[in-house]
C-alpha cells in the first residue's frame, strides 16, 4: 500500500491512498485503503490521513475517520489522536501497520505499531526526513 | 500557512536482516522521487489534492511499492488494484476496487470524484469507467514482477496471506 497526506498553502488538505492489498489474497478481498474513512480521509476541520496495514483491522476501527473525529469532538491534537490510534487501540485486535497524517498547522505525524514502514515527509523550509524503521 | 507532505510507501515486519542494502536504498531512492513530485507542486502554489494525487501517482510507478507496478498478485495470480483520494476542503471523495488494467488508479479515483455522481465504483464498473474516461491501461505483465510472483509462490506453499513487505503471515 501506498499513500500520501498535504496541506498547501491555502491551507487546504488531502489525502490519497492505493495498493494492491495483501498477497495470495481471496479474490475480491478488499481492505481499507479505498474506504473512505477507514484507510482515507480528509477534512479541514480536523486532519488528512492515509493507512497502511491489515486491511480488516483498520476496517473495524475506522482508523482514519475516527483520528479526524477525536480532534473535532475531543479536542486532541493530530499527534495524540493517531497514537491513540495506531499504539493503543488497533494493537489490541491484532492491527498491524501505520499512518500518516496532517493538520492545519504544523508537521505530518508518521506512527505505525509495525517493525517499520516505509515512508517520507517534509515542511516548507525545513529538509526532507526519508525513513523506514523506527529511527 | 506552509505546506507540509508526507508518504508511506508500506508497512509490515520489514525487518533490518531481510533488507540487503541494495533494496534499501531503492526503497530510499523510491520514497525520495515520490515526495519530489508532491514538493514541486506544493512550492509551486499548487493544491494539496495535486500534490497527493502526483505523489502516490509516484510511488504507483515505483515497482517496489505495492500498487499500480508491482502490486501483490491474489490466490489467482491477477492483480486487483483500490485506491482512494479525498478532498479535505470540499469532502469530496472517489475511490475504486478491483482494477486489473488502469495504470495509475488513484487518478482514476479522482476521475470518479470529479467526473461522476458517485463516491464509490468497483469491478467491471470501474473498468467501464476507465474506459469512457480514457485512462491509461497496461497488460497484467505490466504489474506484475518477478518480486511478487516470488512472494505468492512462497506464500501458496505456506497456506498463508501476508501483507506486502510482510513476512508475518496472517494463515
């Protein structure tokens, strides 16, 4: 799975995710990455966030509607709502694997609960961060 | 407001001693291409719906990423592509299911947002989608590389579904 979260400089957000789901999988096994609110979503209200992982898990837990929902209704900042998410929460039912997201200000949150994931980001003026484990 | 861009390009038990640093460094080099398309829009002014759409757009021409070129293979040996893309400023949203011929689904996804009625369309529906909007297609050995056909044997004779840079089985 791949995917990708912005903010421009409007101000505006989005995410986008796509993959080819999980090998030797049941034909016509779909996972979470095109369910909107599961593996994608985006709001300016809240965050963008695109996921990577068991499919079914993320699934059950509407991991990325229900990140942008803790900082509307709760109040949390983008970084406590995805750990909430990603280190509490999807562990607990055997939910391996990882977000990206991004809010109305400051830097992208990467959190996975998985060995590694592979991923990228960067902020207007500062250098580009490249990485796959956890440091 | 700057802008900001982040990517994933996977996840899974990627562990340190199964990754040669050939690989690594493809995997880095792969990540590093991607997030320059999505920076070369953002610092062009650019939406971040542009930016994310070139950036996975990116990481889909990227035969070590799985999706679009090198996406995992099913029990059938096919491949069966989703993607999605939303707009956090409108809600707008457009996803597909189930491609096995469009090269870049993501920009089918936003074709979907943007050209139909719809959140949603997968299978043959897609297909014919695709089609009538004119999106690239590829024959099947397009996406398929030695790397998967590898992973699907492995996993065919382990009785066992993994994700794609897994080699924690889920049986």
């Amino acid at each position: 799975t791949v995917g990708a979260v912005a903010r421009d400089r409007n101000g505006n957000l989005a995410a986008a995710t796509s993959t080819g789901g999980m090998t030797n999988k049941q034909p016509g096994r779909v996972g979470d990455a095109p369910l909107i609110g599961a593996g994608t979503y985006a709001s300016n209200r809240s965050c963008a966030v695109s996921a990577t992982g068991h499919g079914e898990m993320f699934i059950r837990l509407t991991v990325a509607r229900d990140i942008a929902a803790m900082m509307e209704y709760q109040g949390l900042d983008l970084a406590a709502a995805t750990y909430r998410k990603v280190h509490e929460e999807l562990p607990r039912i055997d939910g391996a694997g990882g977000v990206i997201a991004v809010g109305a200000e400051g830097a992208p949150v990467l959190s996975f609960n998985s060995e590694g994931m592979y991923r990228a980001a960067q902020c207007e003026g500062a250098a580009p961060i490249i990485a796959i484990f956890e440091d | 407001v700057d802008w900001a861009l982040a990517l994933h390009g996977g996840a899974g038990t990627i562990l340190r001693e199964h990754l040669s640093p050939e690989d690594e460094t493809r995997y880095r080099a792969g990540l590093e291409v991607a997030l320059a398309a999505g920076r070369a829009v953002l610092e062009a002014g650019g939406t971040a719906l542009d930016a994310v759409e070139e950036t996975v757009t990116a990481l889909e021409e990227n035969p070590v990423f799985n999706a679009g070129k090198g996406s995992v293979l099913t029990a059938e040996g096919a491949v069966e592509m989703d993607a999605a893309i939303m707009d956090g400023a409108s809600l707008d949203a457009g996803a597909v299911i189930g491609l096995r011929r469009v090269r870049n689904p993501v920009r089918l996804a936003r074709q979907v947002m943007e050209h139909s009625p719809h959140v949603m369309l997968a299978w043959q529906g897609a297909e014919d989608f695709a089609r009538h909007m004119g999106a690239e297609t590829m024959a099947l050995e397009w996406f398929v590389t030695g790397h998967r056909s590898t992973q699907l044997a492995e996993a065919r004779a382990a009785n066992v579904v993994s994700l794609d840079h897994s080699d924690g089985k889920y049986g």
